[in-house]
C-alpha cells in the first residue's frame, strides 16, 4: 500500500467507480504503441507517426490494480487473474473482495 493520503484517494477512486460488470479475467498482453520519449500506451489501432513511436507486439504486458497498485500480469509477480471492467480498469482480488463482494 501507498501512504495514506494516496491509499485514502485510491479508495475513494474504487468507490466511486462501481460498476457491476466486473469480470475476471486473465490478463494477457497487448500491443503496446511506445514513443520515443520512453512513454508508451496500449494500442488500438490508433494513428501514430512512425517518426515518433513503434508498435511493441506483446509491450503493454500489465496493469496495475485501481485500488492499491498491485501489478496485475503475466508472470507478473502480484498476481495474473484478476477483475476488469467495461473502462479496462483493473483491480486485484483483495480489493474487489473489499469493495465490490457482496
């Protein structure tokens, strides 16, 4: 966990977003689109100029839990199922059982 100011925002963040279409899932890797500069995001199909980024087949290979940042992954060391909504937010199964389990 983060310290508690961030921990507190956090919390808030997952509980404002209840959604019930959570689902778990395993995560799987995806392209990434990663730019020069070093950032990088999933890829959609977006438009891109290849002067300033490349696709990554397999680069966006995890996420990070909502609520408390967990890494959520493939061989990730924080664990590979978990819950994701419509959004593609994720969060891990800890804090879906504490705030989403009915």
């Amino acid at each position: 966990m983060k310290n508690g100011m961030e921990q507190d925002w956090r919390y808030d963040q997952l509980r404002s977003a209840r959604d019930p279409n959570w689902r778990k899932e395993r995560f799987q890797p995806q392209d990434a689109l990663v730019y020069r500069t070093g950032m990088s995001c999933r890829y959609h199909g977006q438009p891109f100029s290849s002067q300033a980024a490349e696709i990554r087949k397999g680069g966006w290979d995890h996420e990070h839990c909502l609520g408390c940042q967990a890494k959520i992954g493939a061989g990730a060391e924080g664990c590979s199922e978990a819950y994701v909504n419509r959004h593609e937010e994720w969060i891990c199964p800890q804090c879906y059982q504490d705030f989403f389990a009915e």
